[in-house]
C-alpha cells in the first residue's frame, strides 16, 4: 500500500482504534475499514497553504502526510517535463480531452484543470506544488489602505503581515523584479513598451518581484536552457526549470526534515470527524496517469488541513456539512467566493512590438475611488508582434457560492452571470489612456477587454457562453466567518484551513499566492505554539 519507509516512519497500526464500535460511531455511507492508516497531521493539497503547513509541522517534528492529486513534475535533463503552447497535449490537461485553449489532447493528469461551474470556469494547478507550477511567479505585496477594504483589521493584521510573513516568504521563493540586464534583451520588448507607454500617459507602473531564478533565464538567452521563461512558457510548467515553483524549496524542505512525505495521484473525496476519538478520517482514491481509481484508501489523523484550494476545500467542507460528516459547520462555509477581479485586455496593432518573454513584468496601479484596480502586463508565447496581453485585477463583490446536491452527491459553484463591471469599466478608461498617448504612424491602437483570465476560450465559447474565467478563485471558508484570524475552522478542534478559502474574493488588487502563503505561515505559526502537543 505505501513503500516501506512511509510505513515504518510514520504510520501506527491499532486494532482497537478501528473496532466495531468506532466505525459505528463515523457519521459517514462509507464503512470504517480495518485498513485504515493513522497520522499525526494530514494536509490536504500541496499549494501554497499545504506546502507551508507541512514544512512548519515538519520542523516541529510533527508526523506528517500531504495528499496530492496530481503528479510529481521533476525538471528532465531534456528539459521536455512540461506541454508548450505550441506544442500541446495531456500534460496541458487534468483529465481533459481538451486544453484551456481549446486543443484536443489526450485524457492525463497534466498540470491545468479547467472546471466548468456554474455561471464561472475556474482553471487550477494540479501536480506536487499545485498552483505554483502554473502560476505567472508574481509575488506582489498589496497596498495597507487597499488591503482593509478585502480584510477585517480586527482579524487579519497587515503590520505582522508586512513585517514578519511577507518577507518570510519572499525570502524562502527567491523573488525579485526583471533584472536590467535581461530587461534590455530583445525578449522583454513588450515589457518594455508596457512601462514607457504608462509613463507617456502619465500613470504609475513598475516592475514586479517574479519568483524566477534569473541565472536560468541568461542560460535561455544564451541557449545552454530551453526557451521557456523567455518565450512566454510559464502556464503549463516551465521546462528549463526558471520558475521557483514550490517543489524546488517549501515540498523539499520539508521532505528533509524526515517527518513529511508526499503521496501524489490520491484524489481526496470525503472527509469526516470520527466523533469521540478527537480524529478525523479522509476518504480518497488511488489514481494512475489516466486518472482510473487504482484502490479506495482511508486514512486516519489528529490534525487536519485542508488546502485543496478555494474550490476543493470549500467543496469538500460543504459536503461534509450537508451530509452530516461534519455536521456543527456553520452557514459561512461555503459562502463570499469571488474572482479576485480577473479581466485580460488583448491589444493589437501596437506597430513593431516584439518579445513574449514572461512570466510578467510590469504593473500599472489605480487604486484611487472606490474602485481600485490594477493592470499587469502578461505575455504569453503564442501572442504575435505587434499584439499584447494584459491582466487587470480588482475587488469583486464575493457573491459565489457553493451548494451541494444529494442527488448527485457533488457539490456546485454557483456565480452570477452579471455581479458588477465597475472594474471593467475602469479598466477600460485605463486602456484608452494608454492608446490616447501612442501615435503609431496615424494608426491609434485597438484593445478587447474580456471578464476573465484566459485571451480565447473555445471551452467557454462552445459550452459556457455567458461564463467569465477566473485563474485566480478565492473564499469560501472566509477568515473570521468560517473560521478564526489562524484558520481554525469554527465548530471543531484541530480542523484547519490554510489555503486561498481564506480570502473572501479578492487578494486587494495583486495576484493572490504572495497573501495566500503569508497567511498560511502566519496561521502556522499560531496553531504551532498553541495548538500541537
């Protein structure tokens, strides 16, 4: 069932535990078997908040499982670990026919999962480092004054946040902005044309903290690495290994401290309290590459923490609330979901404007008014010359919510077709400034503002056409609602959340994994000293 190191470092067998009487007592349809596994501390998800929480209980010298759905994605010395845009195929795709941008590929457990919810597409990492692997590297800090209009000050304290847990993590992910001697390569034009168009329009822009290793990103230049961060490669994993995804620092350190270990392909699907036993169990399946249920497994544990991301803990907490499994939930589980703002703004006839190197660059602030936003540049390697994307992100109102249908035994998303386009209208008054000040030969330049993160999408075209795309889900166990300022979720002892469900909606204007992780190692932190014995 697990190899023999797993077996004899962490696991205990007890007959007693698992008697008759115990499995009586779980409120669940599925039967206690006598093959359950015990461990100290289960986390659930190896993003941001699992990959955090196993190192810090790691260190503390707690006995500790991650449970992965997806694969491990090591760096090959071919350099080849990774699908490319253009060059597509099941890694692209968490078992998908088809990829985010519409091309046929084989059914696989690759790194991106799009999910067809209502009203919304929400696409996610899968694989050992979840998000990480997928996302565009930003670490981007939000402003004080924009931060409280997403958070309550009695809840979450942004001085500690600015002053311990940001910087904790920037310093173990390595982030800086581009450097200038990469900047002024031939890559970085759209870049760089993002930066002086702002500033010919009179608006703000800088450059963002990228958790890239910029000595990866010269061997791309001068060719000793395969062209992925300097070809705008970063969505579908980075194959020359630039992107300091979480499986280069937070999984392997915490692999090291001989008290974590990883089971990827475990695909977790009910959890429940095992009542008067002060233990949780957790349902999963064993799945190969194809994602066939190879075996059921259970596993039993002191310590629970779910990090499966905003849709996947809060899926799996409003199911086990409505089935009685964890039945003293209260009603904010499951409830102030939002998109973090997410638009993307193709603009095209932008003259001789060449270079897609990613992950992203630049950013252009407008946090004044009532409604902040913020527009980041994002180029992506099948942009043509001349054509440039943008990401722009903002403070939606948190109006998804999640509901569970006996019926089916699945728990929905539910997100109104039309919440608010405060931001998009901003936005655009952005754009036209930006145009307004470039005078390409007479010819002014022309952009496309869509609710979403993805430039085209056949899936939401074909199957979802009301449907906005959001990379970037948020809420759904809202800090200081469901649960407290540390993540402990209200109604249940050692029950924690420490992933993007915190954030009700919004990460105040800047890519949500800098917030995320900082909250994760500020909830560690707390339940550590207070909680673990």
């Amino acid at each position: 069932m697990f190899d023999k190191k797993f077996q004899r470092r962490h696991f205990i067998q007890s007959a007693a535990l698992f008697s008759a009487s115990l499995a009586a007592s779980v409120a669940s349809p599925i039967r206690t078997r006598a093959s359950d596994d015990y461990i100290d501390a289960l986390v659930i998800g190896s993003g941001f908040g699992g990959a955090i929480a196993a190192l810090r209980l790691g260190q503390a010298g707690v006995n500790t499982l991650i449970l992965e759905r997806g694969k491990r994605w090591p760096i090959t010395a071919s350099q080849n670990s990774f699908a490319t845009f253009n060059n597509p195929d099941g890694r692209a795709s968490w078992l998908n026919s088809t990829s985010v941008f519409g091309d046929t590929v084989d059914i696989y457990t690759g790194v991106f999962e799009t999910l067809q919810e209502k009203g919304i597409i929400v696409v996610n990492g899968a694989g050992v480092g979840g998000g990480s692997l997928v996302y565009n590297a930003i670490t981007y800090k939000p402003k004080r004054e924009i931060f409280y209009k997403v958070f309550d000050r009695a809840t979450v304290d942004y001085d500690e946040l600015d002053s311990v847990y940001y910087p904790r993590v920037q310093q173990m992910l390595k982030s800086s902005p581009i450097p200038q001697d990469v900047l002024a390569t031939t890559y970085y034009g759209k870049t760089r044309f993002f930066l002086e168009n702002a500033d010919k329009a009179g608006l703000p822009s800088f450059l963002l903290n990228l958790a890239v290793n910029w000595d990866t990103v010269r061997q791309e230049i001068n060719g000793s690495k395969v062209p992925s961060v300097i070809d705008g490669q970063c969505w579908w994993g980075v194959n020359s290994g630039a992107k300091n995804s979480l499986d280069q620092n937070y999984l392997p350190q915490a692999e090291n401290t001989g008290h974590v270990d990883i089971l990827p392909l475990h695909v977790v699907t009910d959890i429940a309290e095992i009542r008067g036993e002060k233990k949780y169990r957790v349902f999963c399946n064993e799945i190969n590459e194809s994602g066939q249920i190879i075996r059921k497994k259970t596993f039993t544990c002191r310590y629970l923490f779910l990090a499966a991301g905003s849709v996947g803990t809060s899926k799996l907490l409003v199911k086990a609330r409505e089935k009685g499994t964890l039945p003293y939930l209260n009603n904010s589980v499951g409830k102030d979901w939002g998109t973090n703002g997410d638009n993307i703004t193709i603009r095209s006839d932008l003259g001789a404007v060449t270079g897609n190197a990613g992950t992203a660059g630049a950013v252009i602030e407008q946090l004044d008014g009532p409604t902040p936003i913020v527009v980041e540049s994002l180029e992506l390697g099948n942009n043509a010359d001349g054509i440039q994307s943008c990401l722009g992100l903002g403070i939606p109102r948190p109006a998804g919510k999640f509901n569970y249908d006996p019926s089916t035994d699945i728990v929905n998303l539910n997100w109104p077709t039309s919440v608010d386009d405060r931001i998009v209208k901003k936005t655009e008054k952005l754009f036209s400034t930006l145009d307004n000040s470039i005078n390409n030969f007479g010819r002014r330049p022309r952009h496309k503002i869509k609710e979403g993160m993805i430039p085209t999408s056949p899936i939401a075209t074909s199957q979802n056409n009301d449907a906005a795309i959001t990379g970037h889900p948020l809420g759904g166990v809202p800090i200081g609602k469901a649960c407290d300022p540390f993540g402990r979720v209200y109604g249940y002892n050692r029950l924690y959340v420490v992933d993007g469900s915190l954030i009700p909606g919004s990460a105040a204007c800047t890519n949500p994994s800098f917030t995320i992780a900082a909250l994760a190692e500020r909830c560690l932190d707390k339940i550590i000293a207070q909680d673990i014995k």
